[in-house]
C-alpha cells in the first residue's frame, strides 16, 4: 500500500510546519515503520463538524484530536463569531470531562478564544455537559465548547460546540462555522497566546443556580417527601455526574443514595469498565451488584459528560432487568403528562418532543393527554433548536431521544442526565407512592398504549474503506429499497437526503418538512419501522428497528414481548439479506 498524494502532503505539511518536535517525532516513527494504514486513516481527511461536533482517536494527524484539531476548530470558531457579532463583546464558556487529555484541550481552547479578544468563562474543574448548556445562556455567551468524546472508549475525545442559545450549532449556523475552518489552511493562523485577563474561572456559584432550577421544576415533592427513603444507587462510571447528580438528588429530597463507590472517582481510563456507555449491561455490572447488595429500588448509571442516564428496576419476580431508552422516555413522557394533568396545569400550550427515530408509543402517550408532539431529525441539538424556537409561545415539558437522552423544562438545550436522574427518582417515588413499581407503571402504560419493542443494531466499519462502504450500503436501500421485510409489505419509504416521502403502493410522493438528513425509513403494511442512519462522526452504520402490538391481557407481557423480539430478528435479516 501507498500513501495517496493528497494524503503525503498534509503529512508533509506537519513535518515541515509549526508543530512542536514530538509530534513530528511520532509521525516520523509511523513512516519509518511503513505504517501506511494508520498514516492514511491519521491524515486523509480534516476532522469535520459533524452530527456531535468534533470526535476522534486522540493523536498526531489532521484526522486526530489534538493540540492542532482543536486549536483550529477554535479559530475557525472564533473568526465566525467575530464575523456574526461585529462591535460586540462576545463571551463564550467551557467545559470538560474527565477524559485523558480533557482539561489540557479545554485549556488550549480557552487559550485560542482569549488570544482573540473574547471572553472566556472558564469551568475550574470538570462538569457535565448539560450545565455547560445552561450557562451559556445564564451568562449571556454567544458560544461555548464541551470537551467531551462522550460515551466513546477511553482512546476518543472530542469537541462539541454551542450557539448563543445553549443548543449545538444546527443549520446555516454549522456550516459556517465549518467554511470558517476549512479557510485556515496553516497552523500559523490559530492564535494560541493566552490572554489571561480574558479568561474567568466558574464554578459552584453556576452550580447552586442551575440546581435551584432544576428543583424548582419538580411537580410531586409531597411523593418524594412520603418516600425521600427510596433506595437509590447511582455510578457515575467515572465521569462529571458525580459532581452533581446526587446534589440534585439530594436538593429533591431523596435521602437514602447509594454510590458506586469504585465507579466514583473521575478517571478517563475508565477502569472498570470495557465502554463507559451506560447503554452498555456490562458498564452496569457494578451498580446493579450494589443493588442486589443493599435491596435497592433504582439503578441510576450516567456516560462520562452526564448527559446521557441508563437505569435498570425489579420486575415482578425481583430481578434487576435494564431499560432500554425508549422505555425510560416513554416512562418520563407518561408520568410528566399524568402529573401535569392530575395537577391541572395541562391547557393545550404544552408540547413534547422526539427523534424520528424514537418510539412512536411517545406520539400515542401524547395524543391521550392531548399534548402537542413534534417530531425532529435524530440527535438532540434539534429538539434544542425547536425549543427555542418556541420559546414563549408554548411550554416544553419533556423531550428525548432513543440513545438515553432526556431533558425536562427549559433550562438546557442539550440532553441532561442530572435533571434526568432526578426525574426518574421523582417518577419512581411516585409510582411506589401510589403502591406500584416502575417496572409496573411500564407494563400498565403498555396495556393503555400498545406494547412497543425497539431495537438499535449497529455495524461499525474502520477508517477510510469503512465510510466508503456504509455509502454505498446507502445507495443500495435509497435506490433499491426492500419489498417486505418480517412478513410484512414495505408501503412507505421516507428519504429524509432528499426530503422526500413516498407511497411505495401508488409510486405517489409528497415532501418531508424536515431539513435535508441522511436518513432513510422503511414502513410496513403493519406499521413496522426499520430506520438507517450513518454516523456523522465515524464510519457506523444505525438500523433502528421498531415494532408493536396490543397488549391486552397484562399476563401475557413477557409473550407478546418475545413475539416482537423474534419479528424484529426478521426484519434485520430481511434488510441484510
């Protein structure tokens, strides 16, 4: 194998450019060893902005994360909040995890906008990225920047960057910031002399506040105040909640919090653990061990930024089962639009929010309590931008997405694990207030709904070759989409590329509202949905598979869900063959 010019020019161009030693010490190594795969998958491409921003394997290369990728992306920022804010003084905010490497990017990053005349209200320590969110519209920031690779292994980091409404950037606003760093074409460009009088450190002042928010949102204290000794075990698996999930726990009521001790102390070698991914049974192997231990009734376990929380409960035989995210917000979406009701505070002028690719039980929820639903393109930053859209006019009660995001009111415009936990406590206590279980309420809300399974299957590809192989895997669905698939006739095809959907039956088609997304959705004649979406920030490939039926004796749950799992291995192998 050799190295394609394009390629061998960049790297030339760190070899010969203002890079410190060691990094073009390291790069040296790679081709002296003839490390022409790694060398390729390190240099054939910039890191782009993406669907989270930037994210990749840490190291030396265009394609990596870096002192120079970072630095880059920051000026690039810069210039295009210098360019949108002319005459203004623009402050920005920053934070990061407890990855390796967070605190020094986040360092540099504040080193970049400073050098540019902005103000930079700077996290002292590591803290979640929902609180990031909330005080860049506290603050009044035009912009702010998490350094975060999120539930990634311990080899990743990225850079997640904000607009001025604590939301992540969304269109045109994205690509120009992108345009805006595709110009620098020289290390020489980015500023990276700290001006120290520009940068201001924050903390627990913005902590106090955004807990007292948080708080104040809470619609049935007198259950937590009836059950403030609800058995509760947290892990944060060695991320930022631990800074304050179980204060916000607390600020509730809840008194009786148990934490994963070995899963405590922020460390991003993550060593406890194969994927820091809450979404993972193995990343919950601890907390539900102290569970068993203690005789607990909720499992609370958030990813390395906390803004992502997967639990797990008893079900009736008192074994701990997980929750998948489509059940933990379908459950959050109930009890809220029951809580609000019971309160009388429903009046029409309450909406909640969804991904395309989340459970249409959510939609079903809604339409019985006659609450407004939306539906937005998957990944959080538009259901952030939709609530600001309307902000003042109508109120956001709750909002998720399948991948354990979830956000309650209107403090953040990001998902949120430290409102999350504490709803899902609040949710709990509720429900055992009234005698019941989570695990109960979960089977009672699909006796009133219908009983909805999903399922997410991923295929990861590697580097270069991979992304070119999950396009052409595109290609062949938009164009060649499946007749049936688990026993039932494709009718619907949504192409959300090209904005278009189409009645598979007639041939006729009609526009999808949405903004242009690579996403394509299959619909069968028995209201099945198999969803595709590629990865914007790695070479993975996203098959959401979603399927239902009545549930109309509560007996026969755990048939009827073994009836679905075994419809949705069909549909998989159906769309594989």
């Amino acid at each position: 194998m050799q190295l394609e010019s394009s390629t061998l020019n960049t790297i030339n161009q760190w070899l010969n450019g203002s890079y410190d030693q060691q990094t073009k010490n390291d790069i040296q190594q790679l081709l002296d060893k003839e490390a022409y795969t790694e060398l390729t998958d390190a240099f054939y491409r910039n890191l782009e902005f993406g669907t989270g921003g930037l994210r990749g394997i840490m190291g030396a290369g265009s394609n990596r994360i870096n002192k120079y990728t970072i630095g880059t992306a920051t000026q690039g920022l810069s210039n295009y909040l210098l360019k949108k804010y002319p005459g203004e003084q623009i402050k920005v905010a920053i934070a990061h995890d407890s990855r390796n490497n967070s605190d020094y990017f986040a360092k540099i990053t504040a080193d970049v906008f400073s050098a540019n005349g902005i103000h930079v209200y700077f996290f002292k320590e590591l803290r979640p990225t929902p609180e990031l969110s909330f005080a860049i519209r506290e603050l009044g920031c035009k912009s702010g920047v998490m350094l975060t690779a999120s539930h990634n292994p311990k080899e990743y980091n990225g850079y997640k960057a904000y607009g001025n409404d604590g939301g992540q950037f969304t269109s045109p606003d994205d690509k120009e910031v992108m345009n805006e760093v595709a110009k620098i074409t020289s290390i020489d460009e980015v500023k990276f002399d700290r001006i120290d009088s520009n940068v201001e450190l924050i903390g627990e002042d913005i902590d106090q506040l955004y807990l007292d928010r948080i708080t104040a949102l809470s619609v049935s204290p007198e259950a937590i105040s009836r059950q403030k000794d609800l058995k509760i075990v947290y892990s944060p698996i060695h991320g930022t909640g631990i800074t304050l999930v179980p204060k916000a726990l607390a600020q509730f009521g809840f008194t009786n919090l148990t934490v994963v001790e070995e899963q405590s102390k922020p460390d991003g070698n993550f060593p406890t653990v194969v994927y820091p991914n809450p979404e993972e049974k193995e990343a919950m192997t601890l907390a539900l061990k102290k569970a068993a231990e203690i005789d607990a009734d909720l499992v609370l376990a958030t990813d390395p930024d906390a803004d992502r929380v997967g639990i797990a409960v008893k079900n009736n035989n008192n074994e701990w089962v997980l929750l998948n995210g489509n059940q933990t917000g379908s459950l959050l979406v109930h009890y809220l639009l029951t809580a609000w009701e019971e309160k009388g505070k429903i009046d029409g002028n309450q909406y909640i929010v969804k991904t395309i690719v989340t459970s249409n039980l959510i939609e079903e929820i809604a339409k019985s309590k006659k609450v407004t639903y939306y539906n937005t393109l998957t990944g959080f930053k538009w259901i952030g931008q939709l609530i600001t859209s309307l902000q003042g006019k109508k109120t956001f009660i709750v909002g998720g997405e399948e991948s354990y995001g979830y956000s309650v009111g209107e403090l953040v415009r990001d998902k949120d694990a430290v409102i999350s936990c504490a709803f899902i406590a609040e949710m709990t206590a509720y429900y055992k207030d009234k005698g019941s279980s989570l695990y109960n309420a979960l089977i009672d809300m699909y006796a009133q709904h219908g009983l909805y399974r999903e399922e997410l299957v991923s295929l990861t590809k590697k580097g270069k070759t991979g992304a070119e192989e999950i396009k052409a895997m595109m290609e062949k669905f938009r164009n060649n989409p499946p007749a049936e698939l688990g026993g039932s006739k494709v009718t619907t095809l949504k192409d959300y590329e090209l904005r278009i959907e189409t009645d598979l039956n007639t041939g006729k088609t009609s526009p999808l509202e949405l903004p242009k997304s690579d996403v394509l959705q299959f619909i069968t004649a028995d209201g099945s949905i198999v969803s595709a979406r590629p990865s914007g920030t790695e070479p993975k490939i996203k098959f959401y598979c979603s399927v239902n039926a009545p549930l109309a004796d509560k007996t026969k749950f755990d048939e009827v869900n073994e009836g679905l799992g075994t419809k949705i291995h069909r549909l998989m192998s159906d769309l594989q063959a």
